[in-house]
C-alpha cells in the first residue's frame, strides 16, 4: 500500500513540474516585448530577465522542451 501511494505522489510531483515548464514556455512565447520593455525601463528586475529570455529564446525553449520530455519519460516509466 505504501508503494501505491508513494507512485501516485512522484506522478502528482512530475505532473506539477511538467506544468511549470509548459507555463514558462507559454509566458515567454506569448509575453509583450515592449510591455517588459516598459516594466525592464522602470527598474523592473524580473522584467529585464524575461525580456532577456524573449528576445533570444532558442536555448531557453530547448531547455524547457528537454524537461518536459524527460518528465514524460519518467512519467511513464
């Protein structure tokens, strides 16, 4: 019974990192650049590093594909 609950647990624990990479992926693909361009111009520290990340995005979106790949492997292991 406690190898059960402990399986349910780590698939609850990989579903809910699976969802963050999915929900980065989606907020730096979808951001408005001149909107952080804005916030980053206030002083905005987040802003500047996520304006950073949308405007070369190629290692940050193959970082975020291999982990939800490697979540959906470990997933169905």
């Amino acid at each position: 019974m406690k190898q059960i609950g402990l399986e349910v647990f780590l698939l609850f624990l990989l579903l809910i990192i699976n969802g963050l990479f999915s929900m980065s992926e989606i907020a730096i693909v979808s951001a408005r650049k001149f909107r952080l361009g804005q916030r980053a111009a206030n002083g905005d520290s987040g802003a500047e590093a996520a304006l950073r990340i949308a405007e070369s995005p190629d290692h940050f979106l193959s970082t975020v594909q291999i982990g939800i790949t490697l979540v959906g492997v470990l997933s169905g292991a």
